[in-house]
C-alpha cells in the first residue's frame, strides 16, 4: 500500500464533540477469500478466487475475470487519489478487518458503527445466490463479535419469497443483527440473471406487479415486529448506471430522492396501521428533501384520498414521525429543516469506508453542520434517534 496517497489521520481534524455517536450507515467489504470460508460446504468449490498482474487484483468468478472495484473502500484518500479499479491491498483495512476497523473508529471518534452492504454473490447459480446471503450474514456477525457494543450489523436477505425471507431474518436476528436490509421491491425469480443478481438485492423487480403493500408480505411484517426488527432499503429504489461512468453523478442524488417511493407504497397501502410498531429506515437517503415530501403526501391525502381510496387511517405525517426514519452523511439543508413536520427521525452516518464518507475528519464536519443546534437535538441526531430505530440498548 502507498503510504503517501492516503491522508494523515493520526488525529482526527476537530475536537471530539461532546455527546455519544452512533454511526447510523457504516460499511463493511469482505474480501472475496470470505466466500469460500463462509460459503456451505456444498458451494465452497464454487466461491470467487482472487488473481493479480502487480497492477490490479481480478476477481475470477463463473468464468469471468474482472478488475478489483474500488469504489467503495477509498476512505482516507485524498479525493483527486480515489481509485475505480486496484488491488485489495490499496482498500482501506477496516472495510474487512475489524481490529482496523475499530482503531479508525477511535480515530474518527465513533462511538458504535451499524454496519451495512456486502453480499450477495453476483452469479447465475440461484441456489449459490440465496446462499450467499446466508454467507455474508455469518460473516458479518463473526466481524462484529470482535466487539459486540461497539460493531451492530445488518442482515441482508433476499425478497423472492416470503418464507424463505421470515426464516432468514429469524437467523439474522438470532445470529445478533440489529436490523435487516431488503430490497427497494419485491424480486421475481422470472427475471433472476447473473448480470443484475447483486443489482436486485438493493431494487428487487421495480417493475414487477408484486409491492409491499400487499397482504402477500404481512406475515413478514409481523414477524418483524414480533423480532422488534427494523427494516431497512438502501439506496435501492433507482440504482445509478454505474455501467457509464459519465451517468454516475446525474444519477446518484436521483437514487436518494427515489427512496420516497417505498415509503409512500406501504405508508398509503396501509402497512403501519396492521404493524403500528415496524419501523423502516431509508438509508443514506439524505434529509433535506423530508420536509417536502411530507407535506406533499399530506396535501395529496387530503385531496385525493376520497376517489382513490388509500389504506392510511391517518395524515400521512403521522407516520413519518412514528415509522419512518432517514440517514444523511452531509445534509445541512436538512438539518435546518429538522423541526419541520415530519422531519424528526434522521440519523448522522459516516459511510465509512466509502468515497463520500467523512473519514477522518467526521468530527469537523459534525461541528459545522451542527453549529447552533441545541444540545439535546445534537444527541438525537448524532446517537439518539439511532439508538431507538435499531433498539439499541445504551
């Protein structure tokens, strides 16, 4: 690894402020050996292997061969040194190592990490695809024994069948997962393929006729709060085109705005009056943009609600400040917004160790997005809103 090209974080620039944080959107990258340790024995043969020219590492997988992504493991570079393509040694360490990870957590001055992405395996093989699930679950719950206060995961299991789903998320929960993340949408086995297999965890079949409101997936819900398990969609609805490098930064405030959608098919399906207690979280959503959409859906109820009919007994709003929460990395205009109907439950995250990620100088940012906001609505945003979506216990 280049020394040279990664910024200095033996101290973290500013002061540590002066309350709990929980980073509510923190990731991990389990290096591609993870899948034949972690795979069922049957699928081992199977798994990913690693190959490198000195240049770059390859990932050789079902017949393909491809450069090593960086693109989310480029924390503490500097920005004009982030890399699309490299080696595993060129990733920052703590994405797959958790003694590193939680030495860049003191750094940083991160209290707890909820710890998100990974998995699963991009491949044609359907039954090697559910499995990868289960694989990644195992291995992220191995990483966060290593320090069980400070390292809270989240599960990710696949939407293709509602017990299948149950049964995974039971694991999940029984394996010490805070949370569990699932598909924007419904998937469909109809249009399972190696190309968008790793695409369809986060966006599921957008297209499909099967939604969350649908009394198909009440047992879920149910047995998401008989667990007391928040739900979690990330940045899944609209996937940037990350085919076209050029469409990437059109695209990506366009995922996050996206997010909404989910939202409004359970909210105005009437998901939270049957399950009054789920909870779901639009991670890495960004805030700034709540404060619109709840008034909009308000008005919208009152306007329409007569002719079209939706499931909500109550104004929408309601619901966003009961069931409804929302991460942000850097969002000042939301912050501003924070006292605004509907606009409570948002959560700071870092994104570390991906390339928009505060990483190292979380603390600096904090403060300056924080400036002048009262104490105990600083805790609520930094840790307090956190703790309660994911049932932490402090």
């Amino acid at each position: 690894m280049d020394a040279k090209i990664f910024e200095d974080v033996s101290e973290a620039r500013g002061q540590k402020v002066d309350v709990r944080i929980v980073d509510a959107d923190a990731h991990v990258n389990p290096a591609p050996a993870m899948w034949a340790e972690y795979l069922a024995p049957q699928f081992r043969d199977l798994a990913p292997t690693l190959e490198s020219d000195g240049e770059f590492d390859y990932v050789v997988f079902e017949g393909s061969r491809k450069k090593m992504i960086m693109l989310g493991a480029n924390a503490g570079r500097g920005t004009k040194d982030f890399k699309g393509y490299g080696k595993l040694s060129d990733m920052r360490l703590g994405g797959w190592m958790a003694p590193q990870r939680l030495e860049d957590m003191d750094k940083d001055g991160i209290d707890t990490a909820i710890l998100h992405g990974g998995g699963p395996l991009g491949t044609a093989n359907f039954d090697l695809y559910i499995e990868s699930f289960a694989a990644y679950n195992r291995w992220v719950s191995d990483f966060s024994s290593h320090d069980k206060n400070r390292l809270k995961f989240v599960g990710y299991i696949p939407m293709l069948d509602v017990d299948l789903a149950i049964k995974m998320m039971r694991e999940a929960h029984a394996a010490g997962a805070t949370a569990v993340n699932i598909p924007a949408f419904p998937q469909s086995k109809a249009v399972f393929n190696k190309a968008e297999a790793q695409a369809q965890a986060l966006t599921g079949d957008a297209t499909g006729s099967r939604q969350y409101r649908d009394a198909e997936f009440d047992p879920f819900w149910k047995a998401a709060c008989d667990l007391d398990m928040p739900i979690c969609f990330h940045l899944g609805a609209r996937a940037p085109r990350f085919f076209a490098q050029e469409n990437i930064l059109p695209d990506m405030p366009l995922n996050r705005i996206a997010m909404l959608e989910m939202a409004g098919v359970m909210l105005f399906g009437g998901v939270f009056d049957r399950f009054p207690s789920l909870r779901i979280g639009l991670i890495e959503s960004g805030i700034g943009w709540m404060s619109w959409a709840v008034h909009f859906h308000n008005r919208s109820w009152e306007m329409q609600r007569h002719w079209i009919g939706p499931k909500n007994v109550h104004r929408p709003s309601d619901y966003w400040e009961k069931n409804i929460y929302c991460s942000f990395v850097s969002d000042p205009v939301g912050v501003e917004l924070r006292n605004h109907l509907g606009c409570k439950n948002i959560m700071w995250s870092s994104d570390y160790p991906h390339g928009e990620t505060t990483f190292p100088h979380s603390q600096q940012v904090i403060a300056d997005e924080l400036a002048g906001v009262p104490a105990a609505e600083r805790h609520w945003i930094l840790a307090g809103c956190a703790d309660k979506f994911y049932g932490i216990s402090k």
